[in-house]
C-alpha cells in the first residue's frame, strides 16, 4: 500500500467512526432555563454570555442541560479548575460540545491530537509540536506578520467604514498558520468555511455534519499528498516525517494535529483581535491611552484576553459519579468555560470591568492544565503586532453601528462582523 492510500484509508475510516450519539436528539430554540437547559449555541449565549454566567454562578454554579445528549456548565473559576486538572475523570476524546460522541476506542489518542488527548499518550504527542512554538521560533515570524497588517491596512485606507473582523482580523491568522503548514494562501476562504461548520454548526443535523467533516478531511489529503510528492521546510512535512515510539505518526494523527492547528489556531485569534477592536471602539479611553502609551499594550492584552477569553473547551465524563453536588453520567458533557473562569469574582477583583493596566492577571483565557495552549506564544504575538499596526495606521476609531455587530456562536466566541468608523 503506497503512502497516499495508507493517508487516504485511514482518514475515511476516522471520517466515519464520528457518529451521531443515539441520545443526542437535536434541540433547538430559545433556552427555558439557562440552569436547567443551557445551550452554547443559541443566539443569545452569542449575544452576551457574559450575563448568563454571572446569573448562574449566583444561582445554580453548576448548571444542566439535557442538550447534545446531556451536559454541565461550571461557572466558577476553582470548579472550571478542577476539572481542567483532573484528567483521571474527564476526558479529553471530544473537545467540541455537540451531537457528535466519538467512540471510546478513540482514547487517549482522540481526533484531534494533543488537544484530544488523555494521559500518558498526551505528554508524548504535544511534545512533538512544542518546538514549533516556542518564543524563539514565534519571534521569527514577527516581521512578515507585521508586513503583512500594513498591507491590509494599505487595501482599507481611505475607506470611511472597515468590518475590522472581516477585512482585517480573520486574514491575520489564516496568513500566519497557512504558512506554517505550507498551505495556499489563497485558500483562505476554504478555512473561514472549514472554522465555521467545525465549531458554529455544532447542532445540524448529520447529514449536513458529516459531509462537512467530510470536505475538511478531504482538503487535508489533499495537502498531505501534495506534501509527500514535495516535501519543505513547514509543519506538515514535520508531521508526517516525525517519529513517536519509534514509527511515523499515523495518517490519523497527522490529520488530525493538521486540523486542529488549522481550525483552533485560526479561529481564536481571529476572535481575541476582533473582540479586542470591538472593546477599543466602544472604550474611547482605552484607545486613547494606548495609542498614547504603546509600552501599555502588552499588559493591556492580558487584560483583554482575560475578559474576552474567546475560547470555552468541553470534556467527557469518564463513569458515573456525584462531584461537587450533581449526579454526573459516563459520558455526559462538561462545557469548560474559561471566559467564566475569568469572570469570577472570587479569583479577578473588578471581574466585570476591563482594566487595561490590571498587573495581577492569571486569567485562564490559554485554558488550564495539560492541555493549557500550546500556541499561545503564537497568539499573543499575532494579536500584540495586529493591534500595534491598527492603533498605529488607525488612531481614532467607534463603532459605526454597535448594532451591526455580530457574534459567532459556539465555542469559540468573537465578532464575525464588526463596522468600526475610522476617524
């Protein structure tokens, strides 16, 4: 069997072991009781999730819904904590809250690996990515990411209106993980679709998920053949060279570690820019000040990274059992809010307010424990040199229209739409 049909078997075979969970009906519409019938992806939690969670860390810290099969939402920061480190009882197999229940013989690897991934397997597989992101190999980057924000600022000068999430925020990281993974940049409308189906339609039914599934694992063999008849220097190549115990990565590993850099490493940025933009524009202080005092901005992103944390992580529940006052179920779903964490006020003084120059800041927006972010020297530089060269080439700036701003729904929370009026 050569190499491509090695990559192409495999894939299909993971492609169809992602069923839909037989007690997962499909619920939609409007919550009843955000305590007892939570939903990440009705349009409200993309509203303003904020208010939801501050109201159940009140009254019921622990809430349930009978959603995707069943699931739980902590909203404290020492519950959200516990979780995160407790491997031994949550697992890690499906990082998205959906229909959509991997099989238990995916452990530990998962589909997605690291981020997928159970202890021991873990250690081991995120290793192999840590030296792409260390601070030394991000550094290299800085110059033609900033070169790259000139240039589209340079497409969007003159123009009153500019949907900063649209026009600006979202090409910044398909630009920069394209070209770690040696994919075409032109591509990038092909990721926005791939981001979007992955963690915003969460609750179509199967026969949309699973040709959407589909099409993301077919561009990635695309990619990887294209890899193994020219190899270079970039991450795909690495990922199916490399060796762990011994042997190359299976197809699945590789495709899957692919995809969640694609995905997760395009997304999250896109969002903490966007939403550090949209706070910027609708905060004439905030802006002020950092234009006027620039060596502010990388406390300031903290700041903005613990208040708008973009990214919420699930989990499974290993076996039945009661923790901390709720009777939990194998297999129930664990929704990992870290934009609640951060908004504890029992962790954070001023929870609720953002404090651009706040010096204690050990926010959870990179997430906690062993699967802490393993880019997140990655992010913090895109969104550091996005912001630089925004304030820089656009100092003044307001929202054009706060009604006009839209918010993606899921897991991964930021403006999919965000006018800002220059000048």
């Amino acid at each position: 069997m050569t190499v491509d049909d090695r990559f192409e078997q495999d894939l299909m075979e993971t492609v169809r072991d992602r069923v839909i969970d037989p007690r997962s009906a499909i619920i939609t519409g409007p919550v009843s009781d955000w305590a007892t019938d939570f939903s990440h992806a009705e349009p409200e939690w993309a509203a303003d999730p904020y208010l939801i969670q501050d109201e159940l860390r009140e009254r019921c810290p622990i809430a349930h819904t009978e959603r995707f099969g069943g699931g739980w939402l902590p909203t404290r920061y020492e519950d959200v904590a516990a979780i995160a480190y407790d491997t031994d009882r949550f697992s890690s197999r499906a990082i998205i809250m959906s229909n959509v229940r991997p099989p238990l013989e995916l452990a530990p690897v998962g589909g997605v690996p690291p981020i997928s991934s159970d202890p021991p397997f873990h250690h081991d597989a995120r290793k192999l990515l840590l030296p792409a992101f260390t601070k030394t190999e991000v550094a290299k980057q800085e110059q033609a990411t900033r070169a790259f924000c000139h240039a589209l600022i340079d497409e969007l000068q003159g123009q009153p209106v500019i949907d900063a999430a649209r026009d600006y925020a979202q090409h910044i990281p398909m630009r920069v993980i394209a070209d770690m993974l040696g994919f075409p940049p032109e591509d990038g409308p092909q990721f926005r679709e791939f981001v979007e189906h992955a963690l915003e339609g969460v609750n179509a039914p199967p026969e949309e998920r699973v040709p959407r599934i589909q099409k993301l694992f077919d561009y990635l063999l695309t990619q990887i053949r294209d890899h193994v008849d020219n190899p270079r220097d970039d991450l795909t190549t690495y990922l199916i060279n490399i060796e762990l115990y011994g042997q190359k990565l299976a197809p699945t590993h590789v495709a899957g570690t692919m995809s969640l850099l694609l995905i997760a490493g395009i997304d999250t940025t896109w969002s903490a820019i966007g939403a550090s933009l949209w706070h910027l524009a609708k905060t004439p202080a905030d802006r002020e000040r950092l234009v006027a005092e620039p060596g502010l901005l990388p406390t300031a992103i903290e700041e903005l990274l613990r208040a708008y944390a973009p990214v919420t992580m699930a989990r499974l529940v290993k076996a039945d059992m009661h923790w901390n006052g709720v009777d939990m179920k194998a297999d129930d779903w664990i929704l990992l809010s870290f934009p609640a964490a951060n908004r504890d006020p029992a962790q954070f003084d001023r929870a609720g307010e953002v404090v651009i120059d706040r010096e204690i800041n050990r926010h959870a927006a990179f997430g906690l424990g062993i699967h802490r972010c393993a880019g997140s020297h990655l992010a913090r530089m895109e969104l550091r040199i996005a912001l630089e060269v925004w304030l820089e080439r656009f100092p003044d700036f307001s929202l054009a229209d706060p009604a006009a701003v839209t918010w993606a729904t899921g897991q991964v929370r930021g403006p999919r739409t965000l006018p800002l009026r220059i000048g």
